[in-house]
C-alpha cells in the first residue's frame, strides 16, 4: 500500500511475476541494489530515475505506465 501523501503506485510484482523473474535477478539485470528495487516494489520509493526507469522497462520489456499508475 502506498503511502497517503502519493497516488503514483508500483505494479512490480505483477510484472516479475508474469516474467517469472525474481527481485534478485532483476536487481542484476538492471544493475540496482535489491535494496533499492525493494524500496521501490513497496511504494516507498520518493524518486526514480529516468535512466533507472528505463532500465528497468527493458529488463521487464513493459511500458513505464505498466509499472507505475496514478490512482487518484
């Protein structure tokens, strides 16, 4: 659940799942912490990076708006 000050959410689960990635695996192919990527699946994260963002749609081969919703 993310946190009441943001309705952008983080659809990550969904997309390793259906990838039949693990975070670990992911975290390599993108080259971020799992830390990070974690931080990040439980909507915790304040920021990411475009370049990050970018890295992470190639890894997923998804669109940014299949991993982040605005839900008002």
């Amino acid at each position: 659940m993310p946190p009441p000050d943001t309705a952008i959410t983080v659809h990550l689960d969904d997309l390793l799942a259906a990838r039949g990635l693990t975070l670990t695996q992911l975290a390599a192919l993108v080259d971020v912490t799992v830390v990070n990527l974690s931080v990040l699946k439980n909507g915790r994260a304040k920021a990411i990076r475009f370049s990050t963002l970018t890295r992470l749609c190639q890894a997923l081969d998804c669109q940014p708006g299949d991993l982040l919703r605005y839900e008002p």
